[in-house]
C-alpha cells in the first residue's frame, strides 16, 4: 500500500524529477568540461566569453532584487514590504550560488578560483567583482540565516541552534548597508569590465556600467514578484499580499521608464560619427545576427512592453499581464547581458594599419555549453522550489518571520481567541 | 626621578616597527615595479622591416619550436596584409610588449606582468584561465589553451629545441620575446640582439634579416641604429599602448 502511494503521480515530484534529468545531464556535461578542457566549448579566442558569462551575469542581475528590497526595507524604513526583502534575499542566494558555479566551468584552471582573493591586482575590475561577490555572499549567508531557521527538522532537531540563526536578523540594517555598498560597487562593475576596454570601441564607453546596474534593480526586483505569485498560484505553502507585490511591480515599471531613457541616449549617443568597431557593432545590433535580440526581446517586450503594463494600474491588477511583463524582464535583462556580451566580441578588431575592422566573426553555444547552463538554471528553480516547501520563502503573513519560532506561533495564535 | 632609559623592550619595539614598515615599503615597491609599466635600464625592442619581410614563415616555426607551442597556437602569425607595386606586403604579428599593456592592467590575479626589462610576462601558475587579458588585448596576441599539448611537437627538432615549459591546459599563452633566450645569454655576458645566443628565435631565424632586436635604451643597440637610420611606425598607436615593436613599412624601391 505504501510503496503504491509513493509511486502515485503529483505535480511536485513530477518538478523535481524534471530539474532532477536537467542537473544530472548537466552534471555529464560538466565533467566533460573537466575531463578535456574548454575545448569541448565552442569558445574560441576571438570569442572567449559566450554564454556561461550570460548566465552568469544574469545571475546576478536577478539577485540585485537583494539589495535594493533590503534598503527599502531597512534604510528607507518601509517594513511592510519585510517578507518580499526575505523572498528576495533567499533568491540573491541563489544567484550568486549560479554565478560562482557557471564560473568555476567558464575559468580554465578552477582549481585556482581563490587566487584572486590572494593575488590582488587592485587595477582590474575583474578583481573588484571577485572580491565584492565574496564578501556579499557572505552578506547574503548572514541574511538568509534567518531563513535556514525555519526549517523544520532543524527546529526539532537543533532548537537552540535554529533559535541562534534566528537572532541573526537583528544585524538586519547593518547588513542592508553592506548589501548596498557592495552591490552598488560590483552591480556597476560588471558593466564596466566591458567599459573600460579601449581596444573595444563598442563596449568603451562610460554609461555601460549604470545600464548594468539599473537594469539588473529592475529584473531583480521583477522576479521576487513573479517567483512569489507563480508560488502563490501552485502550492498552499505560499502566501501573498497582493497590494505589496503589486506595488512593487509598479516600482519596476517606473524604473523601466528611466531604464528606456538611458538606453535611448546611451545608443543614440554611439552613432554620431563613424568610428571603427563601435559602428560595426551598433550595425550587429540594429541590423545583423544581433537584432531580434535587441529589437525585439531587449527593446520592445523586455522594456516598451512591460512598462506599460506595470505603469497602468489596471494591466497590472490582471495576474495574467502582471506576471507576463515581469518574465519579460527577466528575459530582456538577459537578452541585454547576451547581447552586450557578444556585440563586442563578434567584431573582429584590426591592427593592420589602414584596415580599422577586420570583419564579423560568430558564435552558437554547444551542446555541452547549453546543457551545463541548463543545469545550473534548473539548480536555481530546484532550490527555489525547495525553499518555498520547507523554509516558507514565499509566506508574507507573519509579520517578522526573524522572529524565533515559538514568537512566530504565538503571532498566529493571537487572532484565533478574537474570532471566536 | 625615574631613569629614562632604552630597555630590550623598546628596543624590539622600534625594531619590529621599523621591520614592518620596511617590509611594507618592500611590498608598495614590489606593487608598483609589476603594475607600472618599467623605464629604466635596459628595455628590449624588435624591428620589424616590411620591406624585407619575405613571408617565408620560418619566424613562425622557429617560435612555435623554441618556445614549444602546440600546433593550433601561433604566437608568431605573418599576415598578408596588401601590395606595394607588384609584391605582397607581409605583417608579422609577435606579440607587442606594450609599456602599457592593456592586459596587464585587467588581470584579476596579477597573473601579467611587467619584467623590469619591459617584457609582458605570464605567470602560468597563477594564471586562472578568466581570459579577460584575451578580450583586452587590442592585438590579439594571446592564446588560451583549450586543450591539453600531448605528445611530440612537429616543429622540433626541424626547427629547434624547445627551451622552455610546456604550458598547462586552461591559461592563457603568448609571445615573450623569448626571454629564455636572453636571460640565459646575458649570464654568459652576451649582447642580447648581437649574439644569436642570446637573441629571440625569430631574429636569428630571419633569413633576409627583416627582425632587429636589441636595447632601445642603447645607442649603439642594432635596433636603435636601424630606427635611427629609417622611419617607423607602431600598430594602433592611437590607444596608447606603446608597443615595443616597431615596423618600418614596406617600400617598392628597397623590395
């Protein structure tokens, strides 16, 4: 009997078994990538960044719903919207989490990752991301214990230890300022490890690392919200508060607003005059393999788009629209970081004197490039599904879910005597 | 009254004080002698004549056996790069030991560095395999090694013997003006750029001559005679680099 009700089909163990195939698929093609090198890539060295680097930096453009939800939250004083910080902190974790996996493949000697904790070359922002990813994940650690708490066999098993990790949140606004401080250093950052590239007229310019870091706000921001209500509509296991999820979607389509607009000037701006490499790319974008990207996925649904539907407040209240726009942003982000990526390198720079561009190269990711990534997006889905069913990430009715476990039941207990 | 006196206590004290800061004075040097591009003492240099260049390629087999590189890296190509008259104009490409070298400044782990002699030197065992240098380097003159360099190397011994380690999969290789070759000169008291000994590859394999090697901060120095003596230019000198190769374009009547 029991064995016929473990076999029996849910939705949920159908999930995990799906994730399941995704990592351990992955898991093959990564131990490829150990076994014979990044030559099983299709990277070469005229395009040595391909998409693990999207991934990676998309990763963390959907953690930066992190930092900013924690400084509403703990520095601008806004407590309400404390659960949603908590979601999104959980889901910063997880980021971060993606990013460092997706670059212990991209880098050829991982074994080596720690070197640049050691190694300091204080000139290159590549440093400055490393050292600033270390220390806010440890930030996140610190913020999330909290979170850990709320694991159910840790409580009976561990109490005293449970009820430790949850006094963890009284160092809360003291993170928050850290959270921003590193944020707001390596967010930027990762723009302008391509900005400070002379050699790439295309990438050289100051305003890419400010697109990097408002965008990322806006996608970080717009999937708390849409993980928060595609959780609410399947399991009983989250609960939420419309009117904050709600306000926040319009706070992503005002940033949207400001995000066009710099867009608008930043591309605007590039084509004043020819230059070499810098015209050739902005033609990849507008006109070549790049364009749908731009026009299409970037532009028109990962910003027109999902603006307006969260500017109005009528789109906004339909679930349907609300949650599409929100993808949408999540998947223009992405579509920016691919496309801010390959645009650079897929022109060949010339050193031949009196020939500027030598000409257009290309890219398609492998096989095993798009199965590891696969797998590292499916680990992020997988334990964001986990925290949602065992440490209630998704839950926005106890007020100060930092609270120790047995203040948290009183809280529920309290409206129980009243309504009788 | 108490007597003042200078006890071992404040002896070791002000010793150790002063050992720190010493050692800390060290480490600043250390930082900028690496970071910051060198100026001082003997700086190497490689002339490139176009008018000489023949396009033969032993320049790039002579590199890829002295310095052991796998037969898919060049770190040494010759590009065609147009005509003058009725002859093909060649461009060799080693790599440019910039006095600014945009790679030097991007890597993470200070794995590129500057040789007090101006060589731009990799670190192979620190080196990550981020390939940032890669993307930086407006010359494309590095190489990753996306796969392992088994067995023999095709261009050894026709070409040379390999004088250096092979490198590991997954870092980033490049040109080093076979610094194997002068450092080991120099301590047998040979003139790096006269002495073939003591003198990269590529110039001694040169068979019409069109490499000139030597110390730019020399007078007499072959290289600094040849650029006295023509007119030279240096690839993309617009983004500042510096770049220590210098090329003396190809001219119809010296072809």
């Amino acid at each position: 009997m029991k064995t016929r009700k473990m076999l029996r089909f849910s939705p949920w163990l159908a999930w995990v078994f799906f994730l399941g195939i995704l990592i351990i698929a992955g898991a093959i093609a990564a131990f490829f990538v150990y076994w014979k090198g990044l030559s099983v890539t299709n990277l070469t060295d005229l395009v040595p960044w391909g998409l693990w680097i999207t991934i990676d930096l998309t990763s963390i453009a959907i953690s930066a719903g992190a930092f900013s939800l924690c400084a509403i939250v703990y520095l601008l004083g806004l407590k309400r919207f404390q659960p949603v910080a908590r979601t999104a902190t959980f889901i910063g974790l997880l980021g971060y989490t993606m990013a460092i996996l997706t670059l212990l493949l991209d880098i050829g000697r991982p074994d080596r990752f720690w070197h640049s904790l050691v190694f300091w070359n204080v000139h290159s922002l590549l440093w400055e991301v490393t050292m600033c990813v270390t220390l806010y994940l440890g930030v996140l650690l610190l913020e999330t214990l909290p979170i850990f708490a709320n694991f159910e066999w840790l409580r009976s098993r561990w109490p005293k230890l449970a009820a430790r990790m949850s006094q963890a949140h009284h160092l809360a606004p003291f993170l928050a300022v850290a959270g921003l401080a590193l944020s707001m250093l390596h967010q930027s950052s990762l723009g302008a490890l391509y900005g400070v590239l002379k050699a790439r007229p295309l990438w050289y310019r100051p305003d890419i690392s400010l697109l990097f870091i408002i965008s990322a706000v806006a996608c970080g921001m717009a999937i708390t919200v849409l993980a928060s209500m595609v959780s609410a509509r399947l399991t009983g296991r989250a609960n939420v508060d419309d009117s904050l999820l709600d306000r926040i979607s319009q706070i992503v389509g005002w940033i949207l607003v400001f995000y066009l607009y710099f867009r608008f000037w930043d591309s605007l701006a590039m084509t004043y005059t020819y230059e070499p490499g810098r015209t050739e790319g902005l033609r990849l974008l507008t006109r070549g393999a790049l364009s749908f990207n731009f026009w299409i996925v970037d532009i028109l649904l990962g910003i027109i788009f999902p603006m307006v539907i969260l500017v109005n407040k009528q789109t906004r209240s339909m679930p349907f629209w609300r949650m599409l726009a929100l993808l949408l942003v999540v998947s223009g982000v992405a579509a920016f970081r691919w496309d801010t990526n390959l645009s650079g390198l897929l022109i060949v720079m010339s050193y031949v004197p009196g020939t500027p561009t030598m000409g257009y190269t290309t890219y398609r990711p492998s096989l095993i490039e798009i199965l590891s990534g696969a797998a590292i997006v499916s680990f992020g889905l997988l334990a964001f599904s986990l925290g949602v069913r065992y440490l209630r990430v998704v839950d926005h009715q106890v007020l100060d879910h930092a609270e120790t476990g047995t203040q948290a039941q009183t809280l529920k207990e309290i409206p129980t005597p009243s309504a009788d | 009254m108490k007597k003042t006196n200078f006890n071992r206590r404040d002896f070791l004290k002000i010793t150790a004080v002063g050992a720190t800061a010493l050692a800390g004075l060290q480490v600043i040097r250390r930082v900028q002698a690496s970071g910051s591009a060198p100026s001082g003492g003997r700086q190497w240099a490689l002339a490139i004549d176009q008018s000489k260049c023949t396009g033969c390629g032993y320049c790039v087999m002579a590199c890829k056996a002295h310095n052991d590189v796998a037969p898919d890296i060049t770190w040494n190509p010759v590009l065609e790069v147009g005509k003058t008259g009725d002859k093909t104009v060649y461009l060799p490409r080693p790599c440019m030991q910039c006095a600014n070298a945009p790679c030097v400044d991007v890597c993470p782990v200070k794995a590129s560095i500057y040789r007090p002699d101006g060589i731009v030197m990799i670190d192979y065992d620190r080196c990550i395999g981020c390939r940032y240098c890669e993307v930086a380097c407006p010359y494309g003159a590095r190489s990753f090694t996306w796969k392992k360099f088994t067995g023999p190397n095709p261009a050894v011994p026709q070409w040379g013997e390999s004088e250096v380690e092979r490198r590991p999969r997954g870092v980033v290789e490049k040109c080093t003006f076979c610094y194997q070759r002068i450092d080991r000169g120099m301590e047998l008291g040979l003139t790096p750029g006269v002495d073939q000994d003591a003198t990269p590859a590529c110039v001694n394999v040169c068979p019409t001559g069109a490499r000139i090697f030597g110390d730019i901060h020399d007078p007499e120095s072959p290289v600094s005679q040849y650029l006295r003596a023509h007119s030279s230019y240096r690839l993309r000198e617009d983004l500042g680099t510096a770049p220590r190769v210098y090329f003396i374009a190809a001219d119809v009547k010296d072809m």
